[in-house]
C-alpha cells in the first residue's frame, strides 16, 4: 500500500484550514464583503448560510484560480495581530487527504432534515449516519450536499462526494453521465479508496477491496456522501449497507436513494418543498430569468403547485421560460408544455420512468386503482377495484411505498399517489386506469344506493368511504349521465347532513350542465333546487333566485308538482331580499299547488315550516307558530324524525321571540337529541344556538357557552347564514358569564 506523506498540495490544505478559521474568527460580515470585492468575488452569489460558509467558498473560488497565496497575504495585512502559525512544510508526517464537495450556489427550506441530520452525524450517536429517501428530484442530494457542508471540518477534515448518478435533467432534456458513473458496488468503492489517496486499493483483489477501504479508514475522520444509491442493484446495496455497517466511529455517511430500506441509520423520508422555500427558490431563479422575474405571486404560485413542489421540476419549469427553442413565454406556457413535453425532455419520464419497467402486473394495477384517489385509500378499496387479493394488494402497496411512489401512514393502513405519479402514468398507462375506474364507479354507486338517500342510521357508513366516494365523483361527471343523477338522488340528503355543502354544491352544478347535454330537463331541474337550497343555506339571495328560474324554465312543461317545487326556491330567495310579503305569496303558492295533488305529506309540511319562517321574519309569530304545529302534526303522523326535530327547532325560535324561555329550552333539547342521532350539522348548530340563548335568558350563561361555541364552530365551517346569530349569542353568554363569576368571586 503507498504510504501518505505530507506534500506542497497538503500544506495548502493546511493553510486553507487556518484561512477558515481566521475569516470566520476575526472578520465581520462587511469585512468579509470587502475581502471578496477586492478578490473579485460576488459576495451575494455566496452561499446563504453564515460567515463561516461564505469563508469557505471564498477559499474555494480563490484556489480554484490561483489566488490563495494573495488571498492569505491580503488577510495577514488586515489582521498582523492574529495568532497566524506559518505554513508547514512537506515532511514525513501522515495526514488525511481533504476532499471537497461539489459546489452548492443557493439552498432553500429543509430546516427540520438539516437539524435531523446535524445530530445523526454527531461521533456520539449511533449508526452509522444518515439515508435520505424520496420521490425523484425531490432535493435529496442537494440536502446531502448542504448537510456536508454544514458539517464540522474539525470533526469531518475528510469530506468525500460520490455519486451513482447515470443521468441528470436540464432544461434542455436529459443528459447521460457517462465521464463520472460508478457503476457498481466495486467500483465505488475503488473510488472512495482514490479519494482516501490509496490509489493501491482501487487496483489491487476486488475481493479485499472492502477490507482494505475500511482498514483506510481507520484512523481517519471522515464524512462520506453516496449519492443514487438505487442505481445499484438490490444485491449490491446490500452489501454496500454491510460496508456502511462496519464503519470506523470516527466516520459517518449520508446516502440518498429512491428506494427505501430500513437500516441502522437515521431515515430521512424527504417530500415537497414548504410553499415559503419554494417561493424563495423561485425568486432566485428569476435573478437570471426576465420571464420568470415578471411573474406575479399567482403563476408563481401556480409553478409550485404544477411542479407538486417538486425542486427539479421547479428548476425544470422555469427553464423553459425564454429558453433557445422554447415557445414559453409565460408560467402558464411552461406548465402546459410540461403536461405534453416530447420525448427527451420529459420531466416526469425522467423521475418515474425508469419504474415503469420494474413494475409486476399487481403493482401496475395497483397503481392504476390508486391514481382515482385525491384523499388517502384504504388497501381493501384498491383490492375491490383490482380484483387482487387483500394480502397482494398490501404487498404491493408497501413495495410501492418502499420505491418512494407511494405514501402511506404510519400504520401502513391508508395509500395516497402523489399528483405528479398521477400525471404520468395516466399518460402511460390509460387502459388499465380506466379499468379500474369502472370497477370504482361501480362500488361506489351500488354503496350510496344502499346506505344513501333518507337512511341516516347508515350515513356512518358513508362517511367512512367517504375518499372512495370522491375519487369516483369525477368519472361519474364524466360518465353516462343517468348513472351520474342516480347518484345524486341518492348522494343529496347525506351530502346536506353531514355539512358537506360545498361537495353538495359542485356536485349539483356539474350534474346540472351533464343533464342540460343529455337533454334531460326533468333532473336538471332538480340540480338547480338543490343548488340553490345550499345558496339558500348560506344566505346567496341573487343566487338562489337564479337557480329557481333556471328550474322554473327546465320544468316549464312538466307536472305541477315540480313547478311547486321551483316557486317555494324563489320564494326562499324573496325571505333573503326581506321582500317577506313577495316571499309569503310564492310560498302560498307552492302550498295551494301541491295541497290539490295531496291533503298531507312530507312537502306539504315543508313548505308550512317554510311559510312559518318567513312570518317569524316579518313579525307575526302567531301565524308562524299556527303553521309550524300543523306541519309537526302531519310529521308525527308520518313518522318522520328528522321533520319533528326541525319543527320543534323553529318553535323553540319562535318561543325565544315570545320570552318563553323554558319552552325554548324544552324544544331544543328535544330536536336536538334527534339531530344528534341524525349526524345533521347544521340542525345541531341551530338547536345549539337556542338552548344557548335559553340558558342566557335564564341566568345560566355558563351553561349556554359549550353550546353557543358549538354552534358557531358549526356554523362558520358551514358558512351559514345564521352564523352572526350564534356569534352575538356566544357574546352574550361570555359576557354574563364573566358578570356570573365576578359576583361569586
């Protein structure tokens, strides 16, 4: 083996070594600032970490080109009173061969990774270092390099790089890198034997390769950064995490890799950018991209969502902007050109591309069933739609999850495919993915039809498959269009229960639009209704209004029964204009309709409470109270819970009006426990909302605070008309509560 000595190269070393420490010591920052102007230095371009890596990159760049000597002699004018040691010269002693890392001009976010890292690395603790895993061009060996670089020198002099890359991607395409490829296990190791100075090493009997390297180890201090570690194969990273086992404790590694494996390191699972490090990262990149410069914080914005936060695709999409050959003028343009780049110089072939080929037929298919899914999927969801069963569709999914493709949480229990996978392999793969749509439209359809419609004591089911029934929401807009109405016959009542109005509402719109295409008036009539009862709900009067002549116009030739139906929506629009005495006469006229088609039934109450809402509004309590008890009677007669608990909802309003304050306590309680057992939010808030104005009135406002907070939780989530109702009712009760104290106190 060829012995270390010191030579001319390694004094330098030295001398670089004191340089750090004497600029990071005894010069300021705007010392430092005029040192680099006088070397001809940017100062700004410097890293954005602190005075001591700005030092060493100044130090860097001067030796680069031959100007350490100066650089040295420049800082001994400035500082002849420093403890300068003059530099060794070449002698017998043996020291470590510093190697450098590779040049990192800006760094952004990763704050938690970097601390993480900071104390995986420190000789105390245990393991061997640290593995950064994560999706394609998501940062990884940009938070390698960074953590070396913060790393000690005094406790790492020894820092060594080196990369399994193949191939890297540019704004103008992938490039191959065949000049710096470590191919295999052996190879890189004969490398880092190179960087160690024990060229002997690298050319001696491979199968001593791995002893010898540790054995140079040994008495060395040294940080060394694998980089692409999935290039190797699986064999071959085993044996490299052996090697990495039997490190010297003197030495610490960081490897990142696509795959992930469970190893005696700490494991640093990278995701997206934060939107704060992204928007900094993009700011920096429009110092050289007028384009770029010109965007505004909404396409800067929509960059960073296009890309999925990713930091290549970031770095991708802004170079096309201006770029020689490039079309993209705009962020718009650039996020375009990405959903249909050509061969070459497609970013999403670069990250998931080389995956494709080493999918099994299950993992494939999984993939396929998981891309329907925007919330996480539970694996028996996956396992319907593939038809695999639940023990292969988990395999699957953990290996996937192991490729860094899939996430998944803690408990291995749920799967989400991150947006840009998406994106690919629906471009890749459209047959099987519209396979296993089917099969999900299918479920789902058969689900809410089952435990939809009025079966409140089902809705817990649907709520728990609730991801499912959003995944398949898209394919039914896009699908046969009385498929898709079924469904929201069956959908509305659950959708308005469990508070989910804005769903309900899109959901209308859509199917709205779908029904007028297919030509079918009768339920795009009923779309429009059931939009505008949510506008209704959440006080949209020139919305709701619009709605009901919308289905007014699609009913125009239909039974009366619908007309009824399109009259008492624009009535309801009227009560939200305060055009009461309009309101009232819209509503009697949806009542006299539908009273000659039947003497009672469900509608028919309905509108009563409808009625008596608008009498409350206008003053006379009398009426409303008149109407609402003979729609309650006609309720109890059809046994229908959820009509006796907003009946005697609106009575207990009506008995708060009349200082009845025990009745309204009474009422509410009562359709409280029925709303409560319905799962119906906005019921809850109303009921929540009266027995806390009770509880006031009574002189119990302590009592009637965890129900007046409930009620504007609710109600704000909700985004309902009533919701400055419940926050006045909230203050009072906070209020008396504080008198109540302040008395007993």
């Amino acid at each position: 083996m060829a012995e270390n000595v010191l030579s001319g190269v390694d004094a330098d070393r030295s001398s670089r070594a004191q340089l750090r420490q004497i600029l990071d010591e005894y010069f300021n920052e705007t010392e430092l600032r005029n040192l680099c102007f006088d070397m001809g230095v940017d100062y700004e371009g410097l890293s954005s970490g602190g005075k001591a890596d700005k030092a060493r990159e100044l130090i860097a760049h001067c030796e680069r080109h031959g100007r350490l000597d100066e650089l040295e002699r420049r800082c001994r004018e400035l500082r002849p009173n420093v403890p300068w040691t003059d530099r060794p010269q070449p002698s017998a002693i043996t020291l470590p061969r510093r190697a450098e890392l590779p040049h990192q001009s800006y760094f952004f976010g990763r704050e938690a990774e970097l601390a993480r890292i900071a104390d995986a690395l420190d000789p105390e603790s245990a393991g061997w270092g640290v593995l950064i895993d994560g999706a394609g061009g998501i940062g990884k060996t940009a938070l390698a390099i960074r953590s070396g670089h913060l790393a000690s020198d005094k406790i790492f002099p020894t820092k060594i790089f080196l990369s399994a890359k193949t191939r890297e991607l540019t704004p103008h395409g992938e490039q191959k890198l065949e000049d710096f490829q470590l191919p295999n296990y052996m190879a890189l190791l004969a490398e880092l034997a190179r960087e160690l100075g024990e060229d002997e090493i690298a050319k001696g009997n491979p199968n001593e390769r791995a002893k010898e390297v540790r054995r140079a180890l040994e008495n060395r201090q040294a940080l060394i950064i694998i980089d692409n570690l999935e290039t190797l194969d699986e064999q071959e990273r085993e044996r490299l995490f052996q090697f990495l086992r039997r490190l010297p404790r003197s030495c610490k590694a960081i490897v990142t890799s696509r795959r992930r494996t469970d190893v005696a390191a700490e494991i640093i699972r990278l995701d997206r950018l934060t939107p704060e490090a992204a928007h900094a990262l993009i700011a920096k990149l429009a110092e050289c991209r007028p384009l770029l410069a010109r965007a505004t914080q909404a396409e800067r914005q929509q960059l960073y969502e296009t890309a999925g936060g990713n930091p290549l695709l970031i770095e991708w999409l802004a170079g096309q902007l201006g770029r020689p050959g490039s079309k993209c003028r705009t962020v718009a343009d650039a996020c375009a050109f990405m959903q249909a780049a050509p061969p070459g110089n497609d970013p999403l072939e670069y990250i998931f591309g080389d995956l494709l080929d080493t999918f099994t037929e299950s993992e494939t298919v999984v993939l396929a069933a998981l891309s329907h899914f925007t919330l996480p999927a539970k694996a028996k969801w996956i396992a319907e739609m593939t038809g695999l069963s639940i023990t292969a569709t988990q395999t699957a999914l953990e290996d996937l999850n192991d490729r860094a493709l899939v996430v998944a949480d803690i408990q291995f229990q749920t799967f989400f495919l991150p947006p840009l996978a998406v994106a690919f392999l629906r471009r890749k793969c459209p047959e099987i993915i519209a396979e296993t749509g089917e099969r999900l439209t299918d479920r789902v359809l058969a689900l809410v039809v089952e435990n939809g419609y009025e079966n409140y004591e089902r809705y817990p089911v649907l709520n728990a498959e609730w991801a499912a029934i959003v995944a398949a929401l898209p394919l039914f807009l896009q699908g046969d269009n009385t498929r898709l109405q079924h469904l929201c016959d069956a959908l509305n009542a659950f959708l308005n229960s469990s508070g989910r109005w804005d769903e309900r509402l899109f959901l209308s719109l859509q199917a709205e639009e779908r029904a007028i295409l297919a030509n079918d008036l009768n339920s795009a009539g009923w779309r429009a209704c059931w939009a505008g009862r949510v506008y209704y709900l959440q006080g949209q009067a020139s919305e709701v209004l619009n709605c009901a002549q919308r289905a007014e116009t699609y009913w125009a030739s239909s039974d009366a029964s619908q007309k009824a139906y399109a009259i008492r929506l624009r009535g309801l629009g009227h009560r939200l204009t305060r055009d009461y005495s309009v309101a009232i006469a819209a509503l009697q006229e949806a009542l006299a309709i539908y009273q000659t088609l039947e003497s009672e039934s469900g509608f028919i109450a309905t509108l009563l409470n409808d009625l008596a809402g608008v009498e409350h509004l206008s003053g006379d309590l009398d009426a409303a109270a008149r109407h609402l008890r003979e729609a309650l009677q006609i309720d109890e007669k059809l046994n229908d819970r959820a009509g006796m608990a907003y009946r005697k909802c609106n009575l207990a309003e009506v008995a708060l009006d009349r200082e009845d304050w025990p009745e309204a306590e009474a009422l509410a309680w009562t359709s409280l426990l029925t709303a409560e057992a319905m799962g119906n939010q906005s019921l809850i808030a109303q009921d929540c909302c009266a027995l806390a104005e009770s509880f006031a009135k009574q002189g119990r406002p302590l009592d009637g605070l965890p129900h007046a907070r409930r009620a504007v939780e609710i109600f704000a989530k909700l985004r309902h008309r009533n919701l400055a109702k419940a926050q006045a009712v909230l203050k009072e009760c906070e209020e008396a509560a504080v008198d109540e104290k302040r008395m007993i106190g």
